[in-house]
C-alpha cells in the first residue's frame, strides 16, 4: 500500500483536528460570550424563575431570619400556653370539685388537686382570693387565701374552706382562686380553673 492509499484518510484526519481546533478556539469562547451575555441581560427574569421552580424564593437575609425567629418565638409561646407550662401551676382536668350540698350562707369547701410546673418550680404562694360569680355573671369576692402549704411538682391535693358573698343567688355558682406567688423576687399572678357547683336555697 503506497502513501497515495492514506493520503485521503491523512487529509479527513486533519481536517477534523482543524475544525475540532476552530470550535475549541473560537466557536466556544464565542458561544460563551453569547450566553453570558443573555444572562446579564436578563439576570432578573432568570434567577426569579429559578428561585420560583426550586421554592427558594424566600432565600435567607437578615430580615427573614428575624421574622422567622420571630414566629418561632410566637409558635413556642403558643404551645407553652396550650400545654400550660406558661403558668406556675397546672391543674388536671376534671379533678378538682366543691363538696355538695351548699346552701346560701353556709361555708365553701373547694378540694383542688394541682401541681406546680417547671417555670413555677422556684415561686413561693404569697396569697390569694377567692372570687364566686352567679347567673348575673357578676364577679365578687369572698374570703382571701391565706398561704398553707406550697404545691409540689407532682399532684398535690388542697382542701380550702371559703366563706362566700351573701349576695349570691342560688343556682348554678363558678368559682376559681387568683393566686399571688413571689418568683425571684418578682410578683407573679396565676389562677386556678373554673369549678362549678350548685347553691341551694336556705332551707
């Protein structure tokens, strides 16, 4: 085979260097240039759609960190408050009642079962008051609550015996104590929960 047989294949070899050459030296730089180009001009439009497809829209800067921080503070208040551990105490529901029957003038005996919570560890009861509210909806006071015994971490049982206003109308009558606790030196008001009983006429 003579030199004549490979010059056609020589030639093809070459020629698909030089045009491999041609893309790799000016072809690509330019295509380059052109794409570069039409992202400049329309960087907005493009990174917009992007961050849209991807859901990256809100991308991180100080203001959403804040607000973020913000709604977590708000979301972590919210099921401090649901699950009660914004309050000093915690009472189980259902389980704290007044002893029936009560007639007008005669003495209340609330039995309350309550336990202190986490944020209420350290606070000591200084008092409290007992408030009643009849079918007038009208809430009045009766006696104070004097500090007896500081409720524990875990369920604790009080029998308190309060002497109620004379104005009460018989029927359905609510009753819940405002508490007053000391927490480190700074006051602190909590209550008790709504318990309900009925006030018989004098008979």
């Amino acid at each position: 085979m003579t030199f004549s047989d490979f010059a056609p294949r020589v030639r093809t070899v070459a020629g698909l260097i030089r045009d491999a050459s041609y893309l790799i030296v000016v072809v690509t730089p330019a295509l380059g240039l052109m794409l570069y180009g039409l992202y400049v001009w329309n960087r907005d439009t493009i990174v917009s759609t992007v961050r849209s497809e991807l859901g990256i829209e809100g991308l991180a800067t100080r203001e959403n960190v804040e607000q973020l921080s913000m709604r977590v503070g708000d979301l972590t208040a919210a099921v401090r408050t649901a699950s009660g551990d914004d309050r000093v105490i915690r009472q189980p529901i259902g389980m704290s009642y007044v002893s029936e029957p009560v007639s007008v003038g005669q003495s209340v005996t609330l039995n309350l079962v309550l336990e202190r919570t986490a944020l209420g560890e350290r606070c000591v009861f200084v008092g409290g008051q007992s408030l009643f509210a009849d079918a007038t909806n009208i809430v009045v006071s009766g006696s104070p609550v004097l500090p007896q015994r500081q409720i524990a971490l875990t369920a604790t049982r009080l029998r308190v015996v309060l002497d109620p206003p004379q104005t009460l109308l018989p029927g359905r009558i609510e009753l819940y104590l405002a508490l007053e606790y000391d927490c480190a030196g700074k006051r602190v008001f909590d209550r008790t929960d709504v318990v309900a009983y009925q006030l018989l006429a004098k008979g």
